[in-house]
C-alpha cells in the first residue's frame, strides 16, 4: 500500500542556522544605539582632546587629567540647548534635510533618530501604558500606546482609551484610534519594552504576556 506524499512531508523544524541567525540580527539591532552613541562620543573626544584641549594646556603650561572628556560633555550640554530652541531646530532640520540625500548616511541617521526620539524621557511620558488592541484584523492583536482616557455621555461608566498605533519599525508614525478599555489587553509591558519591539519589528522584546 502507496503513502500519499503529503503524509511524508515532515514539517520544518528550525535549524541552527536559522537559530543563529534570528539571535545575530536581534544582538545587531539591540547595539545599534551603543554603537552609534560609541562613536560620536569617540569623534568628539578625539577632535577636542587632540586639538581643543592641547591647546587649552599649552597656554596655561600645564596638564588637566580629564579635560579632553569635561569638554565632551561641556559641548554635548550646549548641543542640548542649541537643539532645544527654534533656531537650533531650525539648524537639526537642514541637517536631516542634507542627511537624507546620501544613502548611508541618511539609513545611520534615521535610526539614530528614531531610537533616541522614541527612548528619550519627554516621549515616554507622551504614552501612558502599553495595550495591545484589535485593528484592521479582527482575529489579531496590535501593539499600541495609550495617550489618554475619554468619557462617553452616551454611555456612563465607559471608560474609552486614546491609542497611538505605531507603524513598525518606524514609532514616530502611524495612526490613532478610540477603543473600549474593556476591549484593550495589557500584556504588562514597560513602554520601553513595547517601544523596542516596535522598532525591531518585533524581533527583540519580551518573550512573554503577563
């Protein structure tokens, strides 16, 4: 008696090859910011210790220990102020503008840009809590961020929620909608946790639900 070919088809078992794939690009994508930030610290340090802090110890005939890295974070606070004002946005905008018509450049810049917009302090106050609601897809859930609660006075006793549904991996963008809070599930998520697994594309982020 013939076997349908179909019974013989095993189903694919993951390989080690792919096991060692999926953790190299999750490793990739969780040091990108490391790496980023690695650099300009390291381009700054060398440029002012090299130039601006020599200089400073050949006039006064004497050496600092520490002043190549107290200049560091001397500029980096005044960047900070710069970028904080209209003028400095002003100034950041022509850059990005200028960034993104080179092609490796523009990629390393937008990355930067997301992850520290994203994970900076003053944005995770923007989002309330981590939910996971339905959109689009009845039979699937989609990670969102609460921005607020509304009141109905058609409907006393409900409370609706405000949601920002990002568009991954990019969670400056996307779209927000109105739900129940009885139709939101809290996977128990921190917001930077959801915020990672947004910009990963949902290859980096916690293993569970709560």
């Amino acid at each position: 008696m013939s076997i349908p070919s179909e019974k013989l088809i095993k189903p694919k078992v993951p390989t080690f090859l792919n096991h060692l794939k999926t953790y190299i690009v999750r490793g990739l994508i969780a040091v990108i910011p490391l790496v980023i930030s690695f650099f300009v610290v390291q381009f700054l340090y060398v440029m002012v210790d090299r130039r601006v802090a020599r200089m400073i110890e050949g006039w006064i005939g004497f050496t600092i220990p520490g002043l190549g890295i107290l200049l560091v974070l001397v500029i980096l606070y005044l960047v900070g102020q710069i970028a904080s004002n209209l003028a400095g946005k002003q100034l950041f905008g022509l850059i990005e503008k200028i960034s993104e018509r080179i092609p490796l450049v523009r990629t390393t810049y937008q990355v930067g840009k997301q992850i520290s917009q994203s994970l900076s302090h003053e944005d995770k106050q923007l989002f309330k809590k981590v939910v996971m609601v339905r959109y689009l897809n009845a039979g699937a859930w989609t990670i969102g961020f609460v921005t607020g609660t509304l009141t109905d006075e058609r409907e006393p006793g409900v409370t609706l929620l405000k949601v920002f549904v990002p568009t991954p991996p990019n969670p400056t963008s996307g779209t927000m909608i109105i739900v129940r809070e009885t139709d939101a599930r809290d996977p128990g998520w921190t917001v930077e946790e959801g915020l990672k697994t947004v910009i990963s594309g949902g290859i980096i982020g916690p293993p569970a639900l709560k």
